[in-house]
C-alpha cells in the first residue's frame, strides 16, 4: 500500500464553508482521513506548510482528446492545477467515431479507449458526444437536413456515446457539418437523453446580433432532452452587441426558474480564437473549403477580398498564431490591404488559430460573478512555451486567471467551489470534486497569493506560476521541485 501525507494544510474540501487547518492522509489512489494530526508508518510526507490544499481542478471545456495523445503529459493542463478534462466540446469529439491522421487510428470508442489507455494521459478524461462529428460519421459534410432514415443513425450513435459513458451532448453550430442542421435535427437528437442527467452543452449557434433566438433554440433543445444545458464560453461577440449580455442573462434566470439547470463556463479573457475561416461573411461562410476555392482562380480570389470588407470580425486585430502577428500588421508589412491579407492568409490555410478581440471587459466581470460560471479553457494539450504550438493563452492560463479575478471578488472558497464541486455536480463526475475520506485523491497545493499566468498572445511565457505540486489518483502528477518530469496517472472516468 502507498501512502502520503500532506502536512500543514489550508484546506478546502468542497464541504466545508471556509478553509481549515488539516492533513491529509492518501493510501493509494484515494483519500484515507483529513484530521488536524495525522502520523503513519511508512508514509511519504508532502509539506504544504500553509498553501491551499484543494480537489483537483476540472476543466469542463477542452478539446485534447486527440493531442493529448500526442502530448500525454498535458502540461498545458496539469501546471495549472487541472486534473480532469471534459473533452468533446463544441460539437467535436473524435473519439466516438472513426479516426486515422496517419499518428494515431481507431475505429470507434473501444478503439479509441485502447490508445489512450496504452499511451496513459497525465489527465483524467471525461467525453462529450459531439454533434458534428456524429453528422458527419452519419452524412459527411452535406449542406442538407437529415432524412429519416440518416436521423436515426445519429440517435443510434448518441445512445451508444451515452452507453459507454459520455457526459452527454455537444453542439458547435458555427462549424461544420453543424452549421448545416436546423433546431428541429438538434430536438430529435437530444431528445435521446430524455430522462437522463446528461448535459447539453453548445457553441450556440450565433454570438452576436442574432444571439437572443440563438439561446432561444439551445434551451430548447435542452429541454427536448435531459434538462441539462451548459452554455459554452458564455459571451457576446463585438461590441454593437455587449449590451445584449442583460438579456441574454435574464433568458437564462428566466429558464432556470422554470426548471431548466443552465450553467456556463467562460474563459477569463476578451479575445477569443478559433479558425480563420470565421472571418468570412455570407456566402462564403458555408464553403468548408475555401483555401481550394480560392486556388482555383483570380476571381474567387477578388470576390473574397471584396466581401471580406463585411467580415463578421475585426481583421486588423485579428492575431494569427502561426505568424505571431495581426492581420493589420502582416498588411502594413506588405503594403497590401487588410482584406487582401485576409485573403491570401484564407488561402494558405483557411483552418489556420487565430485569436479575435471581440469581447467586453465589463461583461467579462459581469459573467464571472455568476454563481453558474466554471472556468473552461475552451483548449487543448500543447506544448508549453513553443510559439510554434500555440492558439491562445487560454490553454495554458485560464484557471490562475479565473482565480486571480474571482477571489478578488468572490472569495477564495467560493471561486474555488466553482473550479471543482460545481463542476464535477454538473457533469455527475464520480467522486472528484471534493476532499472527503473514499473519494480518489485528485488534490493540488498551491500558493494563492502566487499562482497566476503571465501568458500572452505571442506563446511565450505560458507556464502558470504558484503552483507547487498536482495529484492525480493518489499519485505526485507535477512537483514544482522537478517541473521536468510529469507522472501520467490519468485515467477515463465513465459517467453513468
């Protein structure tokens, strides 16, 4: 039997109103007692000596499922404190369906389940079951409504994902094949949950001007199936729109005082980041592959520059990882416009990260004061601190951000209750979230006045600072006194 003790604790256990004097005794992959003195023979000691002793965080709003396969000691996650990842957001997850990029291949979710426990990721992983990649395994990239026949099979592969244990349904509606499916395909689908406590969970389908009907048709769709709706990065995109936030907020007070549990998560940031091809405005929007379109002649090419003066988002502050600059810089570089930038950056490579400024500050503390608001990272497993490997800060900062600007205004124990209990409640993770004697011993001890990122936009300076060592299932994931070496214990938590 392994055992560790954690000296000298400030703990918060998730049940407790406030932080508390404690040790901590760990046999194996779970916590044996909390108690003010704790002695045992044969035990590893880990001196906390007044740092915070805390549940593993939970990240309800990641996209690692293939990288962290690729980078198994997800870095990007466990020096922020992250122990448990729910993967599958945005209508993406990989996992439930065929997959072979030439590195890695499986067949469905067994396959799947067989390389990630081979390679054995640093995170523990929970799935959401994705609605465009159950469309597309169902109808490819179509731009047409399901038939009866094509509705069916996506039911049938959503129960499976349930089955096997997903946390439940996501949709990612300004992506393909999504973008093509109408609310009424999203009902039929979710309509599977039905008498389950599995999450809906959306990248609603507009964030902007049409964003009220857009949060009309996800609550909808969430109360054709479980009743569960987790809004995705919860904002509102450019700024003649901020001042729809207070509507948006009362639709979601208005739901949850019908009934319906509405929770968010939200990156501590205003710039957001996705593909480049969210730059395009109508019509081009719908084309999946407009890098080739583009490479077929000089005109597609200046009917795209000349619509790209409508684009949906501000090209010129637009930051592409891969350059490390604006679009606006990359024009004045070349004496070309911002729009012919665009254009030519589109055809390069039209799935290309790139990061938007788009958001208010104010709203940004007026979401994160939400009693319902987690922290998400809305990121994947990259490597730290290559600007080669890099899309936004948020990978790799957002929960010493989210707690640096919530503790300021919500209190310790209360930012921490949102990065762990309330997390590991809403997606039913068994026997994570809390420090309680049974429960698996996902624990971080960190330095609060310390644990912070200095991360920006140039993908330097990723790695978060305060953070003294992470347990995941009972074992010493990350020490601050070694950062080199990262155990990978995590495991795949089933929900059922």
């Amino acid at each position: 039997m392994s055992r560790i003790i954690i000296k000298n604790g400030l703990v918060y256990d998730g049940i407790a109103p406030q932080l508390f004097k404690a040790d901590i005794l760990i046999e194996n992959d779970k916590i044996a007692d909390i108690s003010p003195q704790i002695t045992a023979s044969e035990a590893e000691v880990l001196k906390a000596d007044g740092r915070i002793v805390a549940p593993g965080f939970i990240d309800v709003h990641a996209h690692s499922e293939v990288r962290k396969l690729k980078y198994p000691e997800n870095r990007t996650k466990i020096l922020q404190g992250v122990t448990t990842e729910v993967d599958g957001n945005c209508g993406t997850s990989a996992c439930f369906s065929g997959f072979d990029n030439g590195e890695f291949q499986w067949q469905d979710f067994a396959g799947y389940l067989e390389v990630l426990n081979r390679i054995r990721s640093a995170t523990n992983s929970v799935f959401m079951a994705g609605h465009n990649s159950l469309r597309k395994n169902v109808m490819g990239l179509k731009n047409s409504l399901p038939t009866s026949e094509e509705l069916l099979k996506m039911q049938k592969l959503l129960a499976a994902a349930l089955e096997a244990g997903a946390a439940g349904f996501s949709s990612g509606l300004t992506y393909f094949p999504g973008k093509f499916s109408d609310s009424a395909e999203l009902q039929a689908i979710a309509s599977v949950m039905k008498g389950k406590e599995k999450v809906y969970a959306s990248h609603i389908r507009n964030e902007a001007g049409d964003i009220l009907a857009a949060v009309d048709e996800a609550l909808a769709i969430a109360r054709s199936g479980g009743g569960y709706f987790q809004f995705s990065h919860l904002k509102t995109m450019f700024k003649p729109n901020w001042h729809l936030l207070d509507k948006v907020l009362e639709k979601i007070a208005e739901a949850q005082k019908d009934g319906l549990r509405v929770t968010a998560d939200r990156y501590p940031y205003i710039y957001s980041a996705t593909g480049l091809h969210q730059i395009l405005p109508p019509p081009f929007d719908k084309n999946n592959n407009i890098s080739a379109y583009l490479r077929e002649s000089f005109r597609h090419q200046s009917e795209v520059e000349a619509a790209l003066k409508h684009s949906p988002r501000d090209l010129a502050s637009t930051i592409l990882a891969v350059h490390g600059k604006t679009l606006g810089e990359i024009a004045a570089e070349q004496n070309i416009s911002v729009e012919k930038a665009a254009m030519q950056c589109l055809m390069e490579n039209n799935t290309q990260a790139a990061a938007y400024l788009a958001m208010s500050p104010e709203n940004l503390q007026k979401i994160l004061a939400l009693p319902y608001v987690m922290p998400g990272t809305d990121g994947i497993s990259n490597q730290l601190d290559d600007a080669t490997d890099f899309i936004h800060p948020r990978a790799a900062g957002t929960f010493p951000r989210f707690f640096r600007m919530v503790s300021q205004s919500c209190g310790i124990v209360e930012t921490l209750r949102r990065m762990t209990v309330l997390p590991a409640q809403i997606f039913r993770i068994p026997y994570r979230g809390i420090l309680k004697k049974g429960f698996f011993a996902d624990v971080v001890i960190f330095d609060a006045d310390n644990f912070d990122s200095r991360a920006g936009y140039d993908g330097k300076e990723q790695t978060p600072t305060g953070m003294d060592k992470v347990l995941v299932n009972g074992k010493v994931a990350f020490d601050s006194a070694a950062p080199a070496v990262i155990g990978r214990y995590g495991r795949y938590l089933p929900i059922n």
